[in-house]
C-alpha cells in the first residue's frame, strides 16, 4: 500500500453538520485544515442519509396528504399518482445538490479534503484509509472528532431483509401493507407518516405512556389526534417481547404494562428507537480520550477531551443529538483552539419534530421549569383562536410558553402545528437573550399570521389575550 504523509493545523474526522462547519470556519480563520470523510463530499448522515433525504419525502408525503384534504374546503382532486422511481431521484437530486455545493465550498477555501476511513495512531497523528487504496497518514496540532451517529439495533431484532433502520427506510424500495413502526420517538413518527401517505397500514409499538414522551404532554397532543386517524394502531406502555421472521413476514410478540400479550404478523418493521455514537474502530484507545457508559466522548465546556490536542463535537459529544446543536458545537471547539475563550453553554437548544403537524420545543417544559425550582406562569394559546390558522384549515394547533412568574423570563417556548419548526426561531432568541414574556407581547407581529401565537401566549401570561378571553 503507497503511504503518504500530510501535516496540518486543525485535522477534522467527520465531514457532517458538525465536521464541514467546523473545517469552514477554521479555513475562514486562516487555518490549515485537513478534513476526512467516507463519503466523496461533505454531509454526513443528515445530508446523505438522514435530516434532508427524510424531510424530503415528508414533503411529498404531505402532498398527497393536502390533496386528500382539500375536499374539507370544497377542493377534490382524483387520488394520486405515485411514481416512486422519481421520488427516489428526486430526493437524490436534493442530496446531491447540496452535497456537491458543499465539496465546491470545500476546495474553494483550500481544504484539504480526504476520502477515507481514519483511526488514531496516537494524540497527534492519523491514519486514513483512502477510498483509492492509499494511507495518508496526518500529523496534526489540534483534532476535531465528529463521527457522528448510527441506528441503535436491539438485541432481539434478528437479522432480516424485512427488517429496516431508519437509512433503509429512507430507501423507499417498496412499500408494506402492513409496517410497524417500533419506537414512538421523532424518526419513528416522521417516517412512519411518510409510509402511512404512501399507502402503508402502520402500526406504532412504544413502551412508555405516550408517543414522543419527552415533550410536554399538550404539544403531543394535535399530533397523537392526527396519527390516531392515519395510523392503524399505537400501541403505548407495550414492549416487544421477540420477533421472529417466518420467510412471508415477520411476527412480532407483544407484552403490556399488564401482562396481557399479543402477537401481530407485518409485511415489514421500521426500528426506530434511537441512535448510538460512533466511536467504534477510530484507534481512541491509541489517545488519552475517554468515553462514557453509554459510549459519548467525555468534552468539557471547549468540547475539548482528555487528550488535550483532540476536541470531539455532535452526536459522540452527547445528547441531544442534533445537527444543529452539533454545527454550533463545531464553531465553539473551532475559537477555542484558534485561542479564544469560547465555551459550548447554549440556553437553548431547539428541537423539531417534522411530522403533520410539527412540534418545536427549546428551553424549559414545564415539568423541566419547576424541577429547577422555579415558580412558573404558562401562557398557552390555542390556534382555534388564530385568524391565520383558520384560514390553513388548521386549528388543532398551540403555542405555549414558560415563564418565570418572578420576573417574567421566558424559560422555554412549544408550539404545535404547521410550520413549528420555523416559528421556534423566535422563541429561542427570546430565551438566549434573556427577554420577558412582555418583551413578546409588545412585538408587534405581521397580520394575520401564526408567529402572532407567540404573542399572544404571552399576553395570556400577562393576562390581556386579545383574543381568549380569560376572568382575572
């Protein structure tokens, strides 16, 4: 095997929304940056095989979803046709769009960019395993880890051609009769409103009390209505016992909270009960970095690890594991080697659910809020009161907000309904800079729109909505 060797400022493992950031803005800071990734441009698994692929077919989804609807307001169309071949390339067209744009801004900053596998051959160098059969070995100052994340498999999932991850769903190569969705998390409910527009039966197994059980109980709420009229069934407080594939479909054994059990057979089943980082094969223990029990990198307030030259950022880094959160990440171990006196400590980190409709949480819930300690006024104002929900034919929305009840800082914002992954913006800015839920309701908002539901769940905090009326 031909070797070669390279020496650079700043090595960056993992080309995702968490490593591309990162190589760019060390780049812009005048930087020698070196960065590596399997794939043959910049992405990762959000752009590849994840966040964009995902949310593209979320739109065509919901396509057939607003045509279907449209009845409902005097609108009827036949009932589409789905040509699943130009989906597939449509989606591929969107991939490679933006991971093409990526690897022009890469070699337009001068970015050494290196496609292959690397491993750590001690805390200042590198072997990669290029895609050409040739090593490069990387002597570096500093490293940036962002490896990123894979589908989380249990241990009773046998191995099947039946059986999907969340990557081999996105794949779309068939569509089930009968498909369960097995985790009532994010990925699961996206992914499963996608199969269910396309014409699958789907069916929802999940352990705890309630579909997406870290969000406040209300927000699920439009959702878990909606899904109850697409889904075919949502099993809560059910485990899966076993499942076995029998060769025509896979049968699945359940067990409730109260001992009963079933059994169901399914044309396929979608695991989709999280993600675990990937640390596996990078030669860590070749360094002084350190993991946890759960397998994250151990980072302090830099992101930078136990071995003083190597930073780790994204999902390795720990929870949550957001591309956002990691991009952000990113630019903070990025001005921390460069010598500033950066540190990762957002106030919020927002967080979408990207199903119909959305949910968009940052900051405290309320449970969060008077865990802390905090006395709290909630300010939640239903969409059935909003002008413009109306007019969306969509009023099964809220927006809520989370206040201090000693001062009026807002400590965390939810809304649910259409487009709650764009109206969140404000409610972050609101909680970063510190506002009071008066600083809210005396913005004036554009009419008639939804971001005016923020405003007005902070007037109810105030207590003067204008439009619910409550006695004082």
């Amino acid at each position: 095997m031909k070797t070669s060797e390279r020496h650079t400022q700043l090595a960056v493992v993992g080309a995702g929304p968490g490593g591309y950031p990162a190589a760019f803005h060390a780049a812009d800071l005048g930087m020698k940056v070196v960065l590596i990734d399997r794939d043959a441009n910049p992405g990762g698994v959000c752009l590849y095989r994840g966040c964009i692929p995902s949310k593209a077919l979320l739109h065509a989804a919901q396509i057939i979803q607003h045509a279907r609807e449209g009845a409902a307001i005097g609108i009827r169309f036949p009932e589409p046709e789905v040509d699943f071949a130009r989906i597939r390339a449509w989606r591929d067209e969107v991939v490679g769009k933006l991971t093409g744009g990526l690897g022009q801004l890469t070699r337009q900053r001068g970015i050494d960019f290196i496609q292959g596998n690397a491993q750590f051959r001690d805390g200042q160098s590198l072997a990669v395993a290029g895609a050409d059969g040739e090593e490069t070995v990387v002597h570096f100052e500093h490293a940036i880890l962002a490896t990123g994340s894979v589908p989380a498999i249990p241990r009773f999932v046998p191995e099947s051609p039946r059986i999907m991850d969340s990557t081999a769903a996105l794949e779309l190569t068939d569509i089930p009769r009968r498909l369960l969705v097995l985790g009532g998390g994010y990925i699961g409910l996206e992914l499963g409103q996608v199969y269910a527009a396309f014409g699958s039966e789907v069916s929802v197994v999940e352990m705890q009390a309630s579909l997406l059980p870290q969000v406040d109980p209300d927000l699920v709420k439009p959702l878990a209505s909606r899904l109850k009229r697409e889904f075919k069934q949502i099993l809560l407080n059910t485990r899966v016992a076993a499942m076995r594939d029998t060769g025509a479909a896979v049968e699945v054994d359940f067990e409730s909270a109260d001992g009963g059990k079933t059994s169901e057979t399914y044309d396929r089943v979608l695991v989709a009960v999280g993600r675990r980082p990937v640390t596996a094969g990078l030669g860590l223990e070749t360094t002084r970095v350190e993991t946890d029990d759960q397998g994250f990198v151990k980072v302090d307030e830099h992101r930078r690890t136990a071995e003083p030259a190597v930073y780790a950022i994204g999902d390795i880094a720990g929870q949550p594991m957001l591309a956002h959160k990691a991009t952000h990440e990113g630019r903070s171990a990025v001005e921390a080697i460069h010598g500033g006196k950066a540190v990762y400590n957002p106030r919020a980190v927002p967080a979408v659910v990207f199903t119909d409709p959305e949910i968009a949480w940052a900051g405290a819930s309320e449970d969060e809020a008077r865990r802390q300690g905090f006395d709290v006024r909630v300010g939640a104002f239903p969409w059935q009161a909003s002008g413009r929900a109306a007019t969306l034919d969509r009023a099964e929305g809220l927006t809520k907000i989370v206040a201090d009840a000693a001062d009026g800082r807002v400590l965390g914002v939810g809304i649910a309904g259409p487009g709650a992954g764009e109206l969140i913006g404000e409610g972050v800015l609101a909680i970063e800079m510190g506002a009071v839920a008066e600083d809210l309701a005396l913005t004036i908002h554009a009419h008639p729109s939804l971001s005016e539901t923020i405003m007005e769940a902070a007037e109810r905090i105030l207590g003067q909505s204008t439009h619910f009326f409550q006695r004082m």
